[in-house]
C-alpha cells in the first residue's frame, strides 16, 4: 500500500494542522458511510446524569462501542487478528494527516464525543506511555480543542500492541470542570515549576500535574511513573490512565493509577452483569454502556463498586502520595 493514498492533506507546518484536522472531520462524516452513520447515530445516543455525592456523572448508552468495551485484549487474540491501527489495514475509505513523522490523526469511526479522534502511530509498536508522554504534551498543544487520552495495554486500550492516543471535544468529560472547580480544596505539592493534586475523594484517585514548563512535567511524570512501577514490577507498564489537555499558558495533565482491568461485573452471569470496561473516557466522567439493559440498570452504587475495584485503594494512594511529596 502507498502511503500517500491514505493522507488526505499534509500539513506545510505545525500551525495549520488544527485547522486541516476540522476539515478531514468534515470529509470523513459526509464520504464515509460508517462514520457519517454513527457521528448522526450519536444525536440519538441515550444518555442520563447522576449526581454521586456532588460528583457529576453521565451514563451514555453507545451500542457501537461494544467493539471496544469487550474486546479481547490477551496475547492469543492479539496475535490471531490484523492489527486495524497499521495504515495497511485501515479501511478503504479511512484517511488521515501526519501530525509529525511517526502519528497520524484519525477520525474515530465510533465515536463516544461529538467529535473523536485516534492518533497512531505508523510504526506497529506496543502501547507503552514511559518514552511517548512527550508526544502527548506536544499534540495537545496542537489540538487546542481536544482532550487527549491515554489508555494503558490494560487499562481499557483496545489495540494493546499499537501505541496510539485518542481525542475528544473539550468541554464534554465533567472531570475538566470538576478540577478547575475543586483545586483549591486538593492538597497540593510543588516540583520544581510544576503543582501536583491529588484528589483522594473523587470516588477514583487521581494526580494532576499542572505547568508551563514541558520538560519539567515531562520530568515530573517520569518520577511518578517510577513510582507506580515498582508497586507493579510484573506489568508491561503500571496500570494507568491519563487525560490531558492545553489551556491557555500550561497543560494539565490528569494521572488515575489503576490495579484492574475490568472489574467483577463485566464477567458476571445473568442479571449481575455489567458490561462496563472502564478507560479513560469513564475515569473522566463518562462511564459507556454498550448494551441498553446496562444503561437501564447502572446506578450510583454500581459505579462506586466498579471504580473501588479497578482503581488504587485509599491506602495504596497514601503511600503514592507520601513518595511524591519526597520529590524535592
């Protein structure tokens, strides 16, 4: 396959990528049949909130996301399928634009936002954060009107072995208006030109690191991976999901140590079931329910459960926390 053939535009600069982004949106809803039905499909997607001790959640009933919320992600199955991140096993219909040498932005043909991105990489490698968080930085600062997330090999990725980002419309996860709303309240520790939360009351805990400076988070987040990694020693990586985004002078970056896949529901027989996979579009405030009977029957209490189950218990943070605050 010629590469060229899938790109729809290459940018002359970094400056317009923003703009040729919104345009292969544009292209892509109206020429491709599968995203144009399922961008339209989103307009009737149901959708409910709940409010979970002044914590805001939306419960979104996507039955195109059972693609992603069940699929099967150990080493047989990945290795028995065609990876559909490679350029040579995109769709016929599917272009992209290079955002730098090695990624390449997608438009997402099942959407959870109203306008949803995949950035992957050309090169078929493993889905690992440790050497690519500045890569993450870096296309936020491109993509001002995106969240960018991550979702580690075990942590919600549907595509483990190909390293790739996705994107959504800010604005649309409560987490964003939630911190800026409770910063205050958080206890915060300070790293060189970087403030670090830490939200141990979220219902999911969560690090934020904040600032100008992208080396110094870049430093930052490598000294709290370390720490998460020897908690983990047998994974690939440690269990994380990340969210991050640009504002107007720094980024924000959103760090949830996990220490499950999925949690006992998704497995569970008959009316006990929940086919709830939990990655960062959840961990954000979303939580996706592919099927109608689990939108129907979610309730606050399940989704505290489920997030007791896959994220870092209260005594585990604490100790995350206190290895943080050694960083002088």
């Amino acid at each position: 396959m010629n590469l060229d053939e899938k790109y729809f535009y290459i940018p002359d600069s970094t400056d317009n990528i923003s703009f040729l982004t919104e345009q292969l949106f544009r292209q892509q809803t109206q020429s491709w049949q599968t995203a144009a039905d399922n961008y339209k499909g989103l307009e009737k997607v149901k959708a409910r909130e709940l409010d979970i001790n002044g914590i805001h959640f939306i419960v979104q009933c996507n039955p195109e996301r059972i693609r992603s919320s069940s699929a099967k992600v150990d080493a047989k199955s990945i290795s028995e399928r065609k990876c559909f991140l490679c350029p040579q096993n995109l769709p016929a219909e599917q272009q992209c634009i290079p955002i730098s040498d090695d990624f390449i932005i997608l438009v997402n043909p099942f959407p959870v936002f109203p306008k949803h991105l995949t950035i992957s990489k050309l090169q078929h490698t493993d889905q690992l954060i440790a050497k690519n968080a500045g890569t993450m930085l870096d296309i936020s600062a491109i993509l001002t009107d995106y969240v960018i997330f991550y979702n580690g090999p075990q942590c919600g990725a549907s595509a483990p072995d190909h390293l790739h980002f996705q994107a959504g419309s800010k604005g649309f996860l409560p987490v964003e208006k939630e911190f800026a709303e409770m910063k205050s309240r958080l206890p915060v520790h300070r790293y060189k030109s970087v403030e670090i939360s830490f939200a141990a009351d979220y219902l999911r805990r969560m690090i934020t690191l904040q600032s100008a400076g992208r080396d110094c988070l870049l430093e930052t987040f490598s000294e709290i991976y370390n720490i998460l990694d020897v908690l983990q020693p047998h994974e690939s990586e440690p269990m994380l999901n990340i969210i991050c985004y640009a504002g107007k002078d720094e980024w924000i970056m959103h760090v949830f140590p996990r220490i499950k896949h999925r949690p006992a529901q998704f497995f569970a027989d008959g009316d006990g079931q929940l086919l709830i996979s939990p990655a960062s579009v959840d961990l954000g405030g979303v939580i996706i329910a592919p099927r109608n009977e689990d939108f129907e029957k979610i309730t606050g209490e399940s989704i505290i459960d489920i997030f007791d189950q896959i994220t870092t218990g209260k005594v585990e943070f604490e100790k995350i926390m206190h290895e943080i605050t050694k960083l002088k």
